[in-house]
C-alpha cells in the first residue's frame, strides 16, 4: 500500500487545496497512491470528517499533524485528544524530545520533516543543539525539496541510523503524490499508520 504521508489542505493557513480536489486529481491522473494524510499546520483537525470521499474515490484518507519544535518541523501521526492536552500543537519552537515522549506515550510517533530544509528542518540544528533522544524516523523524501535537500536528509539519517519515509508537502492539488511511503500490508486507520511505521517496514519513493 502506498500513502503519501505529507499534506496540506486549506485547513492550513498556507493550503490551497480542498481534500476533495486532491481525490479528484489522484484519479483523473492516475497518481499511483492508494490514500494520503492530512498533515495541518500546529493543529489537528478533529472536525473534518472525509469518510464520505475516503469511500467515492476509494482512497485511505487520514489525519495528522505538522508542529513546529526547536529542531524544526515534526510530523505527529496517531493523535488523541488526550496527546493535544499535553503540548500546545499551535506553538512555535515546542521541545522536540517532549513531543517524541508525549507521543509514544499516547500511542503515537513523531517523525521530523524535510530536515534538509534550511531552518526548518533538523539537519540545519543538530550541529548546535546536538542529536536529539528518541528519533527513530525521518522525511528522507519530500516532495518540495530543492536542491541537495533531500541528498542531506538521507545522509543524515544513515549516519544516525533513521529510517526514511516520504511525503509530498502538497500545498495545492498537483503537487499530491509526489513522494510517498510504500507499506506491505493495508493501512486503514490513523493507529494502523502509527503500528505500520512502529514496525519498521516501508520504503520511501518519489516520482517527482
């Protein structure tokens, strides 16, 4: 099964794009993803029910979050309403190992993204405020890198042992599918995404 693991909608300040016209492109373009994950900014969209679509484009569509931490961007897969009371999903420069600890502690992960990225991203923080504790997971593939981004998110995770997985970071619909993860067996659920990534069995793609 393949998800994209990395999106936007208009439920982010900086999305363009509404679930349903992603499903809609996935299909007229033959995107070859089976789903994708809805990963809005410093939020986690209880609200959105896409069940509806999920079942007319026969897509798995799930929910997530992108927070902002000290080291960056970190997608936080598996969210509870209990894991929103921990830390404040809005704020800007959280700590990064307190979002890995509350999250394995409410059964989800917490992957960093694009860490290439200047800024933003891990590798750009690591060389001043060290290797963090209890990253097992990284975005080595990701569909709005530019230049050596991704080249240094790959490298960063085989010296450090981290696996990789990959996301569009679509922002508007015809970036969808960009990259993506590949998994061996469905995945249907928000706690089977989080039992398919803890197991450790997926491979990362591109097709941008």
């Amino acid at each position: 099964m393949i998800l994209d693991l990395h999106s936007h909608s208009i439920a982010s300040d900086d999305g363009r794009a509404k679930v349903e016209n992603y499903c809609k492109w996935i299909r007229k373009k033959e995107v070859p993803i089976d789903g994708f994950v809805l990963t809005e900014h410093r939020q986690f969209d209880f609200a959105g029910d896409y069940a509806a679509l999920a079942r007319d484009f026969d897509l798995t569509i799930l929910k997530a979050s992108e927070v902002e931490t000290e080291y960056g961007h970190v997608l936080v897969f598996g969210v509870t309403p209990a894991l929103t009371e921990r830390f404040d999903f809005g704020a800007i420069g959280l700590p990064l190992v307190r979002v890995i600890e509350e999250s394995q502690h409410h059964g989800a992960i917490a992957v960093p993204c694009h860490p290439g990225r200047t800024k933003v991203g891990m590798c750009a923080h690591i060389e001043t405020l060290g290797v963090p504790d209890g990253v097992t997971i990284v975005e080595t593939l990701n569909g709005g890198s530019r230049g050596s981004e991704d080249e240094s998110a790959q490298a960063m995770a085989a010296q450090l042992g981290y696996q990789g997985v990959g996301g569009s970071d679509a922002h508007i619909v015809s970036h969808i599918g960009r990259c993506a993860t590949r998994f061996p067996a469905p995945v249907r659920s928000e706690t089977e995404l989080v039992e398919a990534l803890q197991a450790g069995e997926f491979e990362a793609l591109s097709w941008k």
